[in-house]
C-alpha cells in the first residue's frame, strides 16, 4: 500500500545526502489497515542510489514475517548507511526490520520495541494442516532467532526465553539489549491513551494489542508524554470531571459523537414513548367521544389517564343534560288527564344509555388500573 500518510519516500538529489523513508502501520497492510509491504518497500528503494545513505522512520505493530524478512534481505543490499528511527513502536515483524546489521537503530525517548515468537492463525485448519504449520512454524522461529542473535550478539537460550512471551524495550532497555545502538535524547515520541486506544507517536493502536504485556508499560510508555498528556496515560482510570465547555474545546470530535449519539438516542426514545402514547389512548377510547380521542391523540399530547378522565367529565356533563331533559319532558306531561295518568313520567334508560354505562365502567376501572401501577 502507498497511502502517503502512512507510506512515504523523500528522494534528494543530491546522493550525499540521504533519502528519508517513512514506514507507518501494518507490515503486509491488509484490506482494513494501513501499511507497506515488501513490493511497495521494493519500489520506493529503486529511487535511491546504490550508495546514497538512507534514513527509515518507522511505527509498525508488525504484521507477515515474511514481508519483514523480504524487507530485512532489501536492507541488506543496501550498500549506504542506513539510520531507522523508531518513530512510536516497532514490535513482532517490525522488529525483524530494525534488525539489519548494517543499519543503525535510533530510538528517541519514549519509543518502545517488541519481540515475541512468529504465530499463525488456525481458526479453520485440519489437524494434518496445523501439524504442518507446526514444523513451518518451528523453522521460522529458529530463522527470527538467528535474525535477533546477528543484531543483538546474545545468546540464542536467552532470545528463545524473551520471545516465549511478549518483551516490551524501552528505549533504554533495548540498546542494552542490543536491539539499537542509540537513545536519542534530543527527540521525545508523544504517547497519548483515549479510550481503547493507544496514539503511540500519532499512530492509533487499539489497546488490546498489548494485554500481554507488563503491569508498568503505560508507565515506562509515558516517559515519553509531555506533562499535559501523562495524566491520561498513567491515571487512566481515575474520573476527570470537566464542563461541556471542556470538553468542547478539548475533545471537539468527542463531543461531537456523544451529541449526535445523544440526539439519535433521544430521537428513538421519543418516537417509542410516542407510540405507547397514542396505542394506550386507543385501548382507552370510548364510542361517541371520537372529538375527544382525535383531539387528544394530534393536539394536546394527553395522555390516556387524562383523557379518561376528559371522557368520565364528558359522560357526566351529557348524563345531566339528558336528565334536565326529561324533567321538562315531565314537567310538559303533568297537565294531560287520567287517561293518560298511568303513563310513567320517567323514561326507562334506553339500551344505547346502558351500553354507555358499561363502557364508563370499563373506562374507570382501567382508569382505577393504571393509578395502582403508578403507585407500585
């Protein structure tokens, strides 16, 4: 890949003067991850001369073996000085890089490095499949090894203990090992820790690629932090209280995420609340107050209780008038003789008068209903 934050050539022509190659992300790439390979690697080099010396920036996680092999090889047939400076971490494959021996390794205060033993992914092999990759893999660990034993000048029992389990270097600690020849004291990597991921030298790093390794690497990580930063490094866990306003000035891309994670949030929130609201007021509604409903469900935002009670009140207020109504419809009776005197002056309640009873009745009970598991 040669995407030109991430990979990147500087030729000078004047060939006394050396050409700068910066090496950012995963060796290999990958379809979602940034990164060089060695044909990428190959053809950046056609531009630099023979003998012209040759400067490497480099801040990889790793990635193939066999693309930092094919890389190391290119390096060596180089036959200018070559400087590599560890611009964040150069761990696992990336390591095999810094491992030219005819290349000089530069680490500026807070860079780390990493070794560990080749592995491979096994999810979908067959058991005569993983028994070859076994004895492949063998190999290739005895081939990394004898790669760190020509750098390092340590002896092969040692390095097979180191990379048993992840070792993290610290600048210090790799050129006593002899994984680089300097510290540069003059140049501080930035180091930063947000979230679940590690920004080491401005390469973000998820923070699960170093569960294996030791308690106190954020600490010897934040040797390397300005004073400003360390604080999110070593005290990741310790709660920061900060206005709106902070965190607007600070974090603008947080706090744009959390407000637009905050108003999908509320949106979907609203939309369901609204959607019980209108369902209870239609379990709730009664025939022959569909003004009422249709007021409550659009125009008011009533809830179904208050629109219980709206109709209880509108039952009344109509159960009133049809009893005025027939006081004067008796009243207008009282002066017509016996023959007409056996007539009862109170109308019998019509069956549409008790079918609205009973549906009141249901209306209070849910009514009754609803005001219990409010108090529950």
């Amino acid at each position: 890949m040669t995407n030109n934050f991430f990979y990147k050539v500087t030729a000078q022509a004047n060939v006394t003067q050396p050409a700068r190659l910066d090496l950012f992300g995963v060796i290999g790439g990958g379809f979602w991850e940034e990164g060089f390979d060695e044909k990428s690697f190959k053809d950046a080099m056609s531009v630099v001369k023979e003998t012209q010396p040759l400067d490497i920036y480099l801040n990889s996680p790793g990635g193939s073996v066999f693309a930092g092999i094919a890389i190391l090889n290119l390096l060596k047939q180089h036959k200018g000085a070559i400087r590599i400076f560890v611009m964040g971490i150069a761990a696992s494959a990336a390591t095999l890089i810094t491992s030219a021996p005819n290349a000089r390794v530069i680490m500026p205060t807070g860079s780390m490095l990493m070794v560990h033993a080749p592995r491979l992914s096994a999810s979908s092999m067959t058991a005569k499949q993983l028994k070859e990759a076994g004895v492949a893999l063998e190999k290739i660990e005895e081939s990394v090894k004898q790669i760190y034993v020509e750098k390092t000048g340590m002896k092969e029992a040692d390095l097979a203990e180191m990379i048993s389990h992840e070792t993290y270097m610290t600048a210090a600690e790799a050129v006593a090992k002899g994984f680089a020849d300097e510290v540069d004291t003059t140049q501080k990597v930035t180091n930063s820790f947000e979230d679940n991921v590690i920004m080491l030298g401005g390469m973000p790093v998820q923070k699960n690629f170093f569960d294996n390794a030791p308690e106190d690497f954020l600490n010897k990580l934040g040797e390397g932090v300005a004073p400003t930063q360390k604080k999110s490094i070593l005290n990741r866990n310790e709660e920061v209280a900060m206005t709106l306003e902070e965190i607007k000035a600070q974090h603008p891309e947080l706090y744009k995420q959390i407000r637009d994670e905050g108003r999908e949030e509320g949106l979907q929130a609203g939309m369901t609340q609204e959607r019980n609201r209108i369902k209870a007021i239609e379990e709730m509604a009664l025939a022959g107050h569909e003004a009422i409903v249709a007021k409550a469900k659009f125009d008011t935002g009533m809830t179904a209780e208050q629109l219980a009670v709206e109709m209880i009140k509108a039952e009344k207020a109509k159960k009133t008038t049809m009893a005025q109504s027939r006081e004067n419809d008796a009243e207008d009776l009282n002066g017509i003789g016996s023959a007409t005197a056996s007539v009862d002056a109170t109308p019998t309640a019509s069956a549409e008068d008790k079918e609205r009873e009973e549906l009141l009745k249901g209306a209070n009970e849910r009514l009754s209903k609803m005001h219990k598991t409010m108090e529950v």
